[in-house]
C-alpha cells in the first residue's frame, strides 16, 4: 500500500539559509500534518491542512510557512535556519479533519534538517 | 494543556516475556488515542488506534486499553520478541483539535 512520502530524507544548510521540506500524503487523503522532533523529544505538532486550507497552527515559528495545493501535496519553507532548527520532521496525513470519529495519522519517514 | 506522560521511560526485559506500558493524559476530552513505534532516528509506525468510544483494540501480539474518564491507556506485548526493541509512543488527539499530542516515549529493550 501507498504510504507519506517526504522528500528530502535528509538536508544540511546553514545557519540563515532557507530549506523547503515536501510532503505526497497517501492517496485520497485530503489532510495534512507537519510535526517537528527534536534530539531526544517527542514530536510537536506544528502545522495542519484540510482541503488545502490551514486548519489547526502549532508551535510553528514566525519563520516557518506552509501550504497545501490542489494535489494536496505540502510544502514547509523554512527560513532564517537556527542551529535549533535541527530536527527530524515528520509529515502525516489521515482522510478526514475534524469528524465525529476522528480518523488515523499516517506518518512519513520524515526529512532529517541538520542546520551547522 | 493536554500533557501525556509515559511510564517507565525505559525498560529492559528478556524475550518471551509479557509487558505493560503505561500512558496517561490530563484532559479526558480525547477523540482517539494512538500507540506509535520508533526505531531510532527513523518514522513512526502506527500500532494501535483506539477511539474515545471503545476500550480497547488488538493487533497480533498487542493489545492496547483505553480507560478515557481516568486518563490512561496501557499498552500489552505478549511474547516479547528482540525486534520489538524500539520506542514506543502514546498520542491523542484532543476534543476540538486534530493534532496528536504525543507522549515522552519508552524505550523498549528485549534482550535475546
């Protein structure tokens, strides 16, 4: 079966670049989910998209932006890189964005940012 | 705030046996709970999916409980096995929002 796709795995830049990190969420689904993982840290949630409209904002900073387009692929542009920036991010996706019964996330394998 | 807590932080066991991890939440007002595994630096890997309605769900060797009026869900591994040395997280997405809130983890050591 078809699982998130993210693109790059891996990406090094330097401090005050700009990265952009992509997301192919699983066929049909139409919501989106970017999380951030920290060395040693559970994944926060950053940012989310329903039917290419933001849905729910996390502890994405002022730097960070986000969209989904009419493919419902996402894209996370990150600018101004801080060496804290450094993390694994993980996208998900899931059929569905606020129902009665709320629907599974299904995560990528994540794009590791190493920022020097 | 929602906060989810996992104990122990970590546990080592030796294979064959059965264990029992343990997650809580503060706000009860949950749409569904996830139980995730991570081999280190890699994905996660969804395992269980409870919804708020039901009490619990079984997968193979594992069985995940959800007690959602007292905050916590526990996670079964029968017959421990080497491979599922991982960490394992707990999440939920809370009433009014779809984001996971996740757990702190237990890193699951079998020993061969």
């Amino acid at each position: 079966a078809a699982g998130v796709i993210q693109s790059p795995r891996h990406l090094i830049k330097e401090k005050r670049e700009t990265a952009t990190l992509k997301c192919y969420p699983i066929p049909r689904h139409d919501t989106v989910y970017w999380y951030q993982q920290g060395p040693g840290q559970d994944p926060q949630f950053l940012i989310s998209f329903y039917e290419k409209m933001q849905s729910d904002k996390g502890s994405i900073p002022d730097r960070f932006s986000a969209q989904q387009f009419s493919d419902y692929h996402s894209e996370l542009n990150m600018s101004s890189l801080e060496l804290g920036d450094s993390a694994l991010y993980f996208c998900a996706s899931s059929l569905g964005d606020r129902p009665l019964t709320s629907y599974e996330q299904y995560f990528g394998p994540g794009t590791r940012l190493t920022v020097t | 705030k929602q906060e989810v807590t996992q104990i122990p932080a970590a546990l080592s066991v030796p294979e064959g046996e059965n264990l029992v991890l343990n997650c809580s939440f503060t706000d009860s007002a949950i749409y569904n709970l996830q139980w995730f595994r991570q081999d280190p630096g890699k994905g996660l890997t969804s395992l269980l999916l409870i919804q708020s309605s039901q009490r619990e769900q079984t997968s193979g060797r594992l069985n995940a409980s959800l007690d959602k009026s007292s905050g916590r869900s526990t996670l079964y591994i029968a017959a421990s096995q080497p491979g599922d040395s991982a960490t394992y997280l707990c999440a939920v997405v809370q009433t009014g929002a779809n984001n996971l809130f996740f757990g702190t983890g237990t890193r699951l050591t079998v020993i061969p």
